[in-house]
C-alpha cells in the first residue's frame, strides 16, 4: 500500500530531537551518571529521561534570565523531589553539561538520512517543527548535507508557544500553503501528538525511546513505528 499516495500526502513535518536526531544513548547516560553522582531516586530510567529531557530543552530555548526567573517551575520534577532548590540548580547544571559534552558530535538516526532523500524524490515537501533551537537543527543539517532537503525549520524561537501548541505546525502549513489533511507530522513526544490532533494534521508516533511505545499508542495516533526502518515500510518506500 502507498500510503503517501493514498492519503495524497505533500507535506512531512519531522519533529528533530527523539525522530532525526538520536539524542537517546547520550541522554540515558547523562542521566543514569547524575542519578549515581547526585543519589537521586529514580522514577524508571524513561521517566527519569523524560523529566531532564524537558529540563535540558528549556534550558537550551531560553535566556539566562529567563531561566533564574522561571528555575523554580522548570525544575519541579519527580526526579528532584525533596532536594533544596539551590541543589536542583546544581544539579541541572551538571546535567544541562553532561549532556552537551555528550553531544558535541551529534548523531542522526539510522535510516534517516535515507528516509528524507527518498520521500524529498517523491515530490513530497520536508519540514523540520522543534522545541529545540534553530541553529542547532540547521548547523547539524548542514553536516550532514541534509539542509537542502527541508523548506522550512521552525524552532522554539520561532513561535509564540512552542508544542503541545499548534502554532508551529499552523505556521508551517501558512508557510508552505498545504492543507493539514495533507500532511504528515512525526514526533516522539506525547507534545507532538497533542499538537498534531490540535492542528487536525494525522500524526505519527516514533518509540524512539524516551515514551513507551505503549503511552504513545494510548494516544490514538494516525500510526506507531518503533523506529525509522519500521517508519519506512510503513510509508512503503524501502
């Protein structure tokens, strides 16, 4: 079945952290070496990677000053239960650089680059919706020669208010002129799938390793893969 056909696809929305960029391994190490340094008690290692992983996209979106403001907030997580707030600011600290040690490299997932060859071959438009920042999406496209692939990247300071938030995805489909029943979004996040119902936009759900596979499809999404290569059947292209 070609589904991309079937549906009269045009348009694929790719979500970056957790879909093409494979911040998995780095982020679980990160994590599983501060809960052992710091003696956190752990809620499940993928809770755990959800919980910083929230923390580190909010640290790498927003000022300085908005950080401090907002530390409080942005660090009441299950992880951290219990622990003074100016420990938390050291903590997170610690994780927040970790985690860009473990990423100076960044590694894309396997399939992928593939993937966006093939469906850009196809006709079909590749955009890039991240809660993550824009220069750091384009810097690693270019890398990885990727960036002429994709019409538009829209990062957290390109909207207003970034996922669950339709805004993106709204502002990319104004964009590039394409109606949401003609289009694709991909993300990892239960965000993601809360944006794309939100924009009427079918949504497909990657268990790339921070949500369970089985949370995501507790959502009721347009499809459910476990990987890229799954991804790739499904849209019939391999």
């Amino acid at each position: 079945m070609d589904i991309l056909k079937e549906k009269n696809i045009k348009l694929i929305i790719f979500d970056y952290d957790g879909v093409i960029y494979n911040m998995i391994e780095p982020l679980r190490q990160t994590v599983e070496e501060g809960i052992k340094k710091f003696n956190l008690k752990s809620n499940g290692i993928q809770e755990d990677m959800r919980e910083i992983f929230h923390v580190l996209e909010q640290a790498l979106t927003r000022t300085v000053a908005d950080q401090i403001l907002d530390s409080k907030e942005m660090l009441d997580i299950k992880l951290l239960d219990g622990v003074p707030h100016l420990q938390r600011l050291r903590i997170s600290a610690h994780f927040y650089g970790e985690f860009r040690a473990r990423t100076k490299e960044p590694v894309l997932f396997d399939g992928i680059v593939k993937l966006i060859k093939k469906l850009h071959k196809r006709g079909i438009k590749l955009t890039i919706l991240s809660n993550s920042a824009k220069n750091y999406i384009v810097d690693t496209m270019k890398q990885y020669e990727l960036d002429q692939y994709f019409n538009t990247i829209l990062g957290a300071a390109e909207v207003v208010e970034v996922k669950p938030n339709p805004e993106g995805l709204n502002k990319i489909l104004n964009i590039e002129n394409i109606e949401a029943k003609n289009t694709i979004f991909i993300g990892d996040m239960i965000s993601d799938l809360d944006a794309g119902k939100r924009a009427g936009i079918k949504t497909i759900a990657v268990a790339s390793g921070i949500v369970p596979y089985e949370k995501l499809a507790n959502e009721n999404p347009f499809a459910i893969v476990r990987d890229i290569f799954e991804l790739e059947k499904f849209f019939g292209i391999n």
